[in-house]
C-alpha cells in the first residue's frame, strides 16, 4: 500500500496473543519466491525447523524444499499457519512433518 507521495504504508497489524497468527495478517506476508528455482543441494536431506510455520522460519523451510528437502516443523500452537506452510511445502514435491509443542 502507499500514500499519494509515494511513500509505503502498512496497515496496523495488532494481535493480542503472542505469537502472533500470519493467517490473521492483512496484507499477507510474503515467504515465498515464486522465481526461485531451487538446485536440489538438500536432496535426500531432513531439515528440522523451530518456528517453520510462519516468518522467517516459513520462508526457510519452503525455500530448503525447494532445494529438494523433506522439512520437520516444530511450532507452538499456530495451526493453521502450520497446515498452509505444510501445503506449500508439499507443492514442492516434499514431505512436511508438522510437531506442535513448546521446545
């Protein structure tokens, strides 16, 4: 979004519970490079991700799918965010191993 002098604005984003839930984010983040095409360096590999479900951690793990890994997620309790990273990774031909709990 930007104002009339160009400048970019984001809408107030507020949760009351942390951590926050991206699928109540409006505009959704982006976490994914629809240009990148991966090379397959992590082929035949696991990774385990602390926080995979959104964020950062989101973008990491369907970027090392891309690059032709099977991801493990841990997360605390975001489901959903969890279910969507899940679907985007298994778009990429991998599996997704989803673990809520608190590590």
């Amino acid at each position: 979004m930007s104002n009339t002098k160009g400048k970019n604005i984001l809408p107030p984003q507020h949760q009351t519970h942390q951590p926050g839930t991206e699928t109540e984010m409006v505009p959704r983040p982006v976490s994914e490079d629809q240009s990148y095409q991966g090379s397959y360096k992590l082929k035949n590999k696991v990774a385990i991700i602390t926080g995979g479900d959104s964020g950062i951690g989101k973008a990491v793990s369907i970027h090392y799918a891309k690059e032709g890994a099977n991801v493990v997620i841990v997360y605390l309790e975001e489901h959903e965010d969890a279910k969507e990273t899940k679907r985007q990774i298994e778009e990429e031909c991998q599996k997704c191993l989803l673990i809520s709990g608190d590590i």
